[in-house]
C-alpha cells in the first residue's frame, strides 16, 4: 500500500501585490513625476530669461551699429546720435522700445582723437532689473 503524499509549501503562494506594495509604487512614480513637472517650470523660466538677454543683447548691437555707422563731426555726437529725453542730462542719452531702455554716453578719450560708446539695455523682469552693457572705443577719423 501505498501513502497518499501530501504537498505543503513551506511559503505563501503569492499570486498578486498587496495594497502596501502597490501605494508604494505610486508614491515612487508620484515624486518622481513631480520632479520632471518642476524641472519643466524651471526650464521654461530660463527659456523665457534667456530670450530677454537676447533681445537686450540685439537691441544693445542695433543701437552700437547705428552709433559706429554715423559719421562723426561734434555736431553728430551731440545732435544725430542724442536722442535725448528732455528729462536726462545732456550726456546721456536714452531710447526705449518694447520694455527695454537703452542708455548711452559718448565721451572723449584721453588723446582727443577717439570717442569711448559706454552702451547699457536695462529691461525688469519678475520685479529684478537686469543689465546687458556695452563698451566702444571709435576714432574721430
């Protein structure tokens, strides 16, 4: 005769994930979704920062451009390339477009035959003024 054999499993037969297990892995995806979605709001705030450089930086080349390209004589450097508001002093001059104000002073140099362009585009962005600036030395001849 033979004995009937029996089978005991010394462990538990887990078929599934238990509900610990599964509130565990959602709070594992949950931060790390959190985590992409912040780094998203921070690359679209250095996006947007560094298209204002660009555009101050643009606007800092025009206006440099504009003064380089004039011919100078003294009645230039204090008429054409003024533009003064009526406001400011008679040494710097001012321009503004689109949220952003472009300063400039035209000085003479040491040796009396060149002009120093100091050149600085001021805009405010999120209560914070910023500054791109700019130096050029051109001759008087």
């Amino acid at each position: 005769m033979t004995k009937p054999v029996r089978c005991t499993s010394i462990g538990h037969d887990e078929a599934g994930m238990t509900l610990i297990e599964v509130m565990v892995a959602s709070v594992i995806l949950l931060v790390g979704l959190l985590g992409l979605a912040l780094m998203q709001v921070h690359a679209m705030k250095a996006n947007a920062s560094a298209r204002s450089m660009t555009e101050a930086a643009n606007f800092a080349s025009d206006r440099v451009e504009q003064i380089m390209s004039a011919v100078w004589t003294e009645e230039t450097v204090d008429s054409v390339l003024s533009e003064n508001d009526p406001d400011t002093p008679e040494d710097i001059h001012t321009a503004t477009s689109d949220g952003y104000t472009v300063n400039w002073v035209v000085r003479d140099a040491s040796d009396k035959q060149s002009k120093t362009v100091n050149l600085s585009v001021l805009w405010t962005e999120e209560g914070k003024t910023h500054r791109v600036s700019q130096v050029v030395v051109r001759t008087m001849h």
